[in-house]
C-alpha cells in the first residue's frame, strides 16, 4: 500500500511534520520526504517582490502569528527594528494586531506591508499599503485563504515589478474543506 501525504508549500514550513515522522519512525514505517517551494517564495515571486533585493534587505524572517499569545514584547521590538523582510504565515486573522505591536515599536515608516491572497493562483491579489496608514486603508478586512503578508522595505519594489495583475473578482480559487466532514466515508 502507498500513502501520500501532499501539502500546499514546503512540508518543513510550518506543517505537522515533525509530530508525522515521530509516527513514522515509532512505527517502522519507510517514508521519503520530498520538498515543495514554500510559500514565501512563491507568493513573494508573484507578487513581484524580491525578498532579499540587494540593497533592501539581507535576510528574510519567516513567522508566524496565528495565536496573539505566541510572540513575547521584546521580540515584537526586535522585528519593529530589524532590517530582514519579515514573512508572516497563517496571520491574515490576526494582521491588525501584528501591525498594531510593529508601530507600537516604532517600525520604520519606509517599510511597507503586502497582503498576498491567493498567491501563484489566477486569483491571486496584492494589496500594498504602508503601516502607519494601515488602520484607514486595510484594517478589518479578511482575506481570502491562503494568505501571506509580507513586511519590509522590499515591499515597495511590488509597484515597479508586479508582472501578474490582481484579479478583479472577490470569488476563492481553492474549495473550502469544511473540517467537520468525515473524508473518509
């Protein structure tokens, strides 16, 4: 018998690998693991907005923040100061607070955000929009799933390289799984 296993992205990225091999392991089961393109990649290269421009950022920091009680002050002053592309995965819901805590902290106003719906999809949007402007322009809104946010200077470069355009249409490309169905039936 074979079983797969497929995940949208790149199963090391924020996925249940871990708790999935352990299951492996202790049960001598043989597997192979083979790597997808994360997300930030993909999203980031659809988007037009080069993670690591030379010149914007040296690094990227790939996050998350789905619970508001998983990222302590101090860190939040670290990511308002620092100079990497931040990457927030499975944020959308909680985005209001991310940005809230960054201004908070004194994020470097040249610093953008992009909320990447859909990404690499024909339904994919973009939506650009500086931080401390946030509340009048994206506050409240929800998102589309999948959804990354992109923060740092980087963002900007959306502007002058977004080769796919955002579709004009609000309806979802991938199918909703209600989670409490019974796939197995």
């Amino acid at each position: 018998k074979l079983v797969v296993r497929l995940k949208g992205g790149d199963v090391s990225f924020f996925s249940n690998i871990l708790d999935e091999l352990q299951i492996l392991v202790d049960n001598n089961i043989p597997y192979e693991v083979i790597p997808g393109v994360t997300a930030a990649s993909g999203a980031a290269a659809y988007a037009g907005i080069p993670l690591t421009a030379r010149g914007y950022a040296t690094s990227v920091r790939f996050l998350t923040f789905y619970k508001k009680d998983i990222v302590t002050d101090e860190y939040w002053q670290e990511l308002a100061a620092t100079k990497d592309t931040l990457v927030f995965y499975m944020s959308s819901e909680t985005l209001d607070t991310v940005v809230e805590n960054l201004v908070q902290h004194n994020i470097d106003a040249a610093k953008l955000l992009a909320v990447v719906e859909q990404a690499t999809t024909p339904k994919q949007n973009v939506s650009v929009t500086g931080l401390y402007n946030y509340d009048t322009t994206l506050k409240g809104k929800k998102f589309a799933s999948p959804t990354l946010v992109i923060i740092g200077k980087v963002v900007a470069l959306h502007s002058q390289f977004a080769w796919l355009q955002n579709n004009p249409g609000d309806e979802n490309y991938f199918t909703s799984i209600d989670k409490n169905i019974n796939l197995l039936k």
